[in-house]
C-alpha cells in the first residue's frame, strides 16, 4: 500500500478559493485535490495546476470544461489525440481525448509564489492513468425529442458544466486507489495498491 494524500483537509460549510484571477465555489464536503493535465511531463519550473474535486457519483475517469482546458492546461487542439466519445454524459455526447494527469502531493502547494517550492511540488507529484482518456465539455451534442423523433444538437452552454473539474470512480478504479474519509476530523486520505506504483519523489 502507498500513500498518496494523508490527512488533507475538507471544508464542511463549503468556500470559495481564488485561483488564476478568479473566485471558485467549492461546496460543502467536496474532497479537493490539485493536478496538472499536459500531454508530456512538464518543466518542474513552468507549469499549470488546477483543483479537482473527487466525485463518487461520477462513474468516468476524469472531465473538464472546454475553459478549464484552454486557461488552466496550457493544452491546444492541435495538442490532442479524439480517443472516442462517451455517450450521454449529462445528456450530451461528449469528446474523449489523451492526455495525461499528474496529483501533487502536497497540496495545495503547487500554487505557492516561491519557483522552488512549486518546481518541488511537480517533482514529487504522481502520474494517474486516465485511459481511455479525458473528456472535454465543449460545444456537444445533445439527443432532443423532436415531432420526428429524437434529434442531435449542439448545446453550447454545456461547455460550461463542470464548474470544477471531476475524478471519478473509473480513476479511481484504474489507480487501485482507496479512499478514506474521517467525517469527525474533516479529513481525507488516498492511497493505491497498484504493484507497479512509483512512490513520489523524496522531497
């Protein structure tokens, strides 16, 4: 068994954190983890780090919202390899792409201003598995009932939805992972018992 996240805090009452300019609602009980998303590992002295939220009731790997992925991944289209769709996910057909996604260890320390701090962060972060892939909330396609029957089209306010990206239970899964929550002390713990598991990096 290898320990991931010991002991990190959640908030009972929800809060707002700020982050990349703007002010994001995290509700209450939500279990918030930090992770970068790039399609080769990143400079340990350059990169991008973003909240996630574990959510039990989502049965995918891992979804993101198409502003999530153009300010918070430093991703381009061009960057990205279509592995599928997934098919009525909130309703909507939705763009499965590779990618791959690193935990930071030490959270929220990723986001902290000194350079030797947050390079450390990357350098003990840990690779998850997502395949088959990520999906993107885009400009998808969304199944309506129509006089001749059930039609597709496009919605372009679901690019909005998640407001905070998603892990859910398929990463979970795929990890080998096991989550434990101490409802007395808000708290929450992540480990995995994947036998080809690397352990973070000694800081």
């Amino acid at each position: 068994m290898t320990l991931i996240l010991d002991q990190c805090p959640y908030d009972p009452q929800g809060h707002r954190i700020h982050f990349d300019g703007q002010d994001h609602w995290i509700l209450a009980n939500q279990l918030v983890v930090w992770l970068t998303l790039a399609r080769q590992p990143p400079d340990p002295e350059d990169f991008k780090c973003f909240p996630a939220v574990i959510d039990t009731g989502y049965g995918g790997t891992f979804i993101l919202n198409h502003k999530h992925w153009t300010n918070w991944c430093r991703l381009k289209a061009h960057d990205l390899v279509n592995t599928g769709h997934v098919e009525n996910l909130y309703g909507f057909r939705v763009p499965r792409f590779e990618a791959r996604l690193w935990m930071h260890v030490k959270q929220p320390v990723a986001l902290d201003e000194d350079r030797a701090v947050r390079a450390q962060s990357m350098r003990t972060a840990v690779e998850l598995s997502v395949t088959p892939g990520v999906c993107i909330m885009c400009d998808s396609e969304k199944l309506v009932p129509t006089p001749n029957g059930m039609e597709k089209q496009v919605a372009r306010h679901a690019r909005k939805n998640p407001s905070i990206p998603l892990i859910g239970m398929a990463l979970l899964e795929r990890n080998r992972m096991q989550l434990s929550v101490d409802a007395v002390s808000h708290t929450f713990s992540l480990s995995t018992t994947r036998s080809d598991w690397q352990p973070p990096a000694s800081p």
